[in-house]
C-alpha cells in the first residue's frame, strides 16, 4: 500500500450508512477499517476489512482503535457512525432504556474519539466525522431521547473542534434528514408504553410513513459524509437530503410560533 494513501477508521459499518460509506472511501482511494460487534478476527465483509467493537465498552473500543492504527500506520479520518434509536414518547421509555441509548449515541462516540484523538494530535492533523441527525436540530415528538443524544452530539462536536483545531484536527458533523436502512427498520420501541398516547402515535406513524417514502438513501448520506471528509474548506454542519436541509433553514429563520405549527402539521399532532 501507498504510505501516502488516506485512512479511515469507520464505527457500525457493517450495514446502511456505515457500510455505505466504507465503500464510498475506499473508491475515493482509502484505506478504510470499519467496526462490528459481531466481526470476526481478520474479517472482510462486502471489500470492507472488519473489526469487533462494542462502543459501550472501553477495553473493547481501546483495542480496536489500536489494531486499527497497528494496520493503518495512522488514521487521518475518524467517522463515528454507530448508534440506533427508540421510538417511543419520552415517558414510554425506562430509564435503563435511555441509559443504554445515551451510552452507545453519546458516550460510544466519546470513548471513540478519546482513543482516536492521540493519534491525531500525534499526527498533528485529522478529521473527526460525527454522524448525527436532522433530528438534532429538529427534535421530532416520539423520538425525544433519541433527539436528545443527537442534540447532545451537536454540542459536543462544536465545542470540541474549538479545542483539537489548534492540534491540525478539525470535528464536523454530518445531519441525516429520513434515510432508508436497516436502523430505520430496526429501531427499538420503548419498553413503557402508554395508551394515553395511542391516538397521538396514530397520527405520527401516518406522517414518519409519507417521510419514509420520500427518504434518502443510504448512498446519499455516504456521499456528504465523503464530502465533509474531503472540502479543503470544512463546514461545521452537513445537512444531508432535501429535508434535512430544508429543516435547517427552517429552524434557522422561520419564528418560533409559525415553526411550531408547520412542524405539529408535519408529524400529525394537529
């Protein structure tokens, strides 16, 4: 291999997003490690070398990152994809549900980025990718905890590209808008339910239906995350699809009470 080939080091790519975007960097001339839970030793799955990793658990990421770094020499880009969702209202939920939620969506991507933010400050140069959600700009009612930790990624992401600029490492965030993948179809449904929230939901699930019609591909995801991997010129935010991006400006400059109004229309809240 090129000593000067760029390297990736990619969370949850063993399916959707993920894997969509190892093989997106891999045509763009990366050498590219992605991680699975259920990889085995010296596994390749779909032209994409895998390694096991649980983001939960420190000794697990640890070793990961260095097996990475021992086959890669360096990582120049970190993308921290992995994650799932609950939907559900926010009191549907068990706080050992939401315990679990914010330890692999928020403190997964931390333990990540601690192990790989060595290296790159070694380096003196590096890119963190952060996938988060247009939900963390637009909290969406039954996805409140899965909301919160995509806002929380929002404030971790920007304060921490303050502090690892002047190291040559910048942090930059990439925002789904409604995607088509398997963590859609796999999202865990709170462990609480209520039936107070019945005829709510009703009118939720109609409208995350006609979302779920005209969402994005996961390729279309991989392609900003390539994107933001490689502008010259780094934006904190990618808005990722249509929707995200019209959401964003949404959010941005319509006022607060015409907002609230288009987005209860939206999810079927009357």
């Amino acid at each position: 291999m090129d000593s000067a080939q760029k390297t990736a080091f990619l969370t949850g790519a063993s399916s959707g997003i993920g894997k969509a975007t190892a093989i997106a960097l891999t045509k763009a001339g990366y050498r590219v490690i992605g991680t699975s839970r259920t990889a085995k030793p010296g596994e390749v799955r779909d032209g994409i070398r895998l390694v096991g990793c649980d983001v939960t658990s420190d000794a697990s990421v640890a070793a990961a990152v260095a097996q990475a770094h021992a086959e890669l020499g360096r990582i120049d880009l970190l993308v921290n994809n992995a994650g799932f969702g609950i939907v559900g209202a926010a009191e549907e939920s068990s706080l050992e549900q939401v315990r679990s939620l914010y330890d692999t969506n928020v403190l997964g991507v931390v333990r990540v980025t601690n192990a790989v933010l060595p290296i790159m400050r070694a380096q003196g140069r590096g890119r963190i990718v952060n996938v988060g959600s247009g939900l963390g700009f637009i909290p969406a009612p039954f996805n409140t905890h899965y909301s919160a930790t995509k806002h929380a990624l929002e404030g971790y992401s920007e304060a921490l590209d303050h502090e690892v600029r002047g190291f040559g490492v910048r942090v930059l965030l990439v925002e789904p808008g409604a995607t088509h993948t398997a963590f859609e179809a796999s999202a865990v449904p709170a462990d609480a339910p209520l039936t107070a929230y019945d005829r709510l939901r009703a009118g939720y699930d109609i409208a995350y239906g006609k979302a779920m019609r005209a969402a994005d591909t996961a390729q279309s995801v991989a392609d900003t995350i390539l994107r933001a991997a490689s502008d010259s010129t780094p934006m904190l935010r990618y808005p990722s699809g249509k929707v995200a991006r019209q959401g964003a400006f949404a959010r941005r400059f319509l006022p607060r009470s015409l907002f609230d109004r288009v987005l209860h229309k939206q999810f079927g809240l009357g």
